[in-house]
C-alpha cells in the first residue's frame, strides 16, 4: 500500500499513515525537537529527517512483499555537525550520500 510520512508534529514525531487502510499505523520520537524535513530515497529503502534540536537520522523502511509497511522503530544513524535548526535533507542510496542544509 502507499504510505504517508509526516513531521512538524507538537510532540517531535514522525507519524505513518497508510493511505490504503486511511489511519495512522506508526509515530516514532527519537529527535529531541521539532521535526523540521522528511526525505526518501529514489528507491525507497531510506527515510531521512531533519529537526530543530540539529541532527538528521536515517531510518530503514520496512518492506514487506516489496511493498513499504512502514518505518523501523529505530534510526539506523544519527547525523551530527550542524548548530542550528535542520531546513532541508535529501539522501541517495545510489551515492550513498545524504545531505542536510541549516540555518547555520
């Protein structure tokens, strides 16, 4: 099924919500402040976020039958260097490379 991720939530989540069954089926809060950007990859395999406490994590997404189910419930890598809040990321897997800009 097609999956929606969200941020920007009061409470620093990531929320999934599957269009199919139109309900939310996760919420994950790992970061310590606003999630601020959400990026996938081309194949769909990494989600990245960005946040207003200045990391980005990469988060696997869970496939089932080579359909996205959702997001794990960890992040696979915490990204730090920025000091200001996160605005924007993108990731490639094919590069194997994600990129962040910030307010710094």
């Amino acid at each position: 099924g097609k999956l929606l991720f969200s941020a920007g939530h009061w409470d620093n989540s990531i929320r999934v919500t599957s269009l199919t069954k139109g309900k939310l089926i996760g919420q994950h809060i790992r970061h310590m402040d606003i999630v601020t950007c959400l990026a996938i990859d081309y194949c769909g395999i990494y989600l990245i976020s960005g946040s207003r406490d200045t990391t980005c994590m990469i988060w696997p997404v869970v496939q089932q039958g080579g359909a996205p189910v959702g997001m794990a419930s960890k992040p696979m890598q915490i990204l730090y260097g920025h000091t200001d809040e996160i605005s924007s990321v993108s990731i490639s897997t094919e590069l194997d490379m994600a990129v962040s800009g910030a307010r710094d």
